[in-house]
C-alpha cells in the first residue's frame, strides 16, 4: 500500500499484546489511519519471498549485510487482481523499494518457472528480477502471510505499522491457493512487530509518543523468522 523510490529510515521492535494497546492508544491520538485498511482499521499482506539454493537472501540478513536486497510479489486481502513486484534494498537502518504491477497470469507463469515473458518486460523491474533468476538462480522460496494495522502523519512521511499472527509456508511449496497451508512464525504467542518508517527526520511529536522505557529497537526480519525451521 506504499510506494518509495529513494532510502527511508526503517525501526523494528517486537512487542507485546499489552504494549501494542498503549502505543496505539497514543498513536491514535494525532495519527491517521490508512485509507486502504477495511473497517477493522488492518488489511492482511501475503508476500511470496524469493531467494536461492545457497540462500543468499536468509544469509544476508542473518549475518546483518551493510546492504541487501530482497525480492517479492505481494498481495493485499486475497485479492489477486492487484499483485505487486518489489524489490526492497536496505543498508544499515535504511530501507528502499522499487515495485512495479504484474498480471495474475504473469506471476502464475513465474511461480510455475515460465519466465520468458520477463526478457522482453517493458518495465524494467521485471528485467531485472528474470536476469537474477538466470544467474543467482533465484526462486519463489517462501509464503509469508500477516495482519497490519496502519498509521500515517504527513510530516515527515511518518509511517508506523503494528503487524499480527506472522505465519510461514516453511513446508508448502504452491502459492496463490484460496486455502493456505501454513503455520505460526512468531516466538511466542500474540507476539507483534512494531514497524517506523520516515523520510529525513521523525517529528517530536510522534518520537516522543513511541518513547517507552519498556521497548527496545532490534532487527527483525519475517522473511528470517520464517525461516527459522529450515
């Protein structure tokens, strides 16, 4: 539901149920919230992660790389008429996206290893994604699937997420099903990842609503935790 073409500020924190109920409580305060969400002010995000046998993207991020990137199609609400193509560049606490629309046939012809279609691509993004799959032997690896609850602040592009029930399909290998075959990725149960996004700077305001002596920024990766049995 975002578009981004130059490096962002990126703050993780995994918190509790408890924490998230406070922060929002804030939050909703001066916050707006997103115009894409349904009533229930979330919207679910599937995401089709790719990476290689050597697993090359799993490596970067565990190992915390300067800078990787990272390739995916993602969908929003089980909707499949609206599938997106991004690659998310990140170095150190800055993160990148590049994204760009396909068709539900173009991505069923990728996922099934059919991608002669993307050497001629008119978008460039496409291109790119279909040479990586030729020479790093990149590959559809991972399913991961989660709720996001949305806030935004215009100054300083300010955009913070609180995602729920991270979910994996570690051992299912088809995509774009109606019913998904997965299971929890989360450590502990009503675990809850905290996301903060800017541009330049984070306004006072918004910095000093997050300010809790009761969490700490980590790295965090769904892709990592996904991964996490194998």
């Amino acid at each position: 539901m975002e578009r981004q073409d130059r490096y962002r500020h990126e703050l993780k924190y995994v918190i509790t149920y408890p924490q998230y109920l406070e922060l929002r409580n804030r939050l909703k305060v001066v916050m707006q919230t997103d115009i894409h969400t349904r009533e229930d002010g979330r919207y679910q995000i599937r995401t089709i992660y790719f990476d290689n046998i050597a697993d090359k993207a799993l490596r970067e991020n565990r190992t915390g790389a300067l800078k990787r990137e990272k390739f995916r199609i993602r969908y929003y609400n089980d909707d499949l008429s609206v599938l997106t193509l991004e690659k998310k560049m990140k170095y150190n606490n800055l993160c990148m996206k590049f994204d760009t629309r396909i068709t539900e046939q173009e991505c069923r012809s990728l996922l099934d290893g059919q991608t002669a279609w993307m050497r001629g691509h008119p978008d460039s993004l496409v291109q790119e994604l279909y040479t990586k799959m030729q020479y790093q032997m990149l590959r559809p690896r991972i399913l991961v699937s989660y709720i996001r609850e949305p806030y935004i602040y215009k100054a300083g592009n300010v955009r913070i997420t609180f995602d729920f029930d991270i979910r994996t399909t570690l051992y299912h290998r088809k995509f774009l099903e109606e019913d998904i075959s997965d299971i929890p990725a989360a450590d502990w149960p009503r675990e809850i990842i905290l996301e903060i996004k800017y541009d330049a700077f984070l306004p006072e305001i918004i910095e000093h609503l997050i300010q809790t002596d009761k969490i700490r920024q980590q790295a965090f990766s769904k892709y990592s935790a996904s991964r996490r049995y194998g």
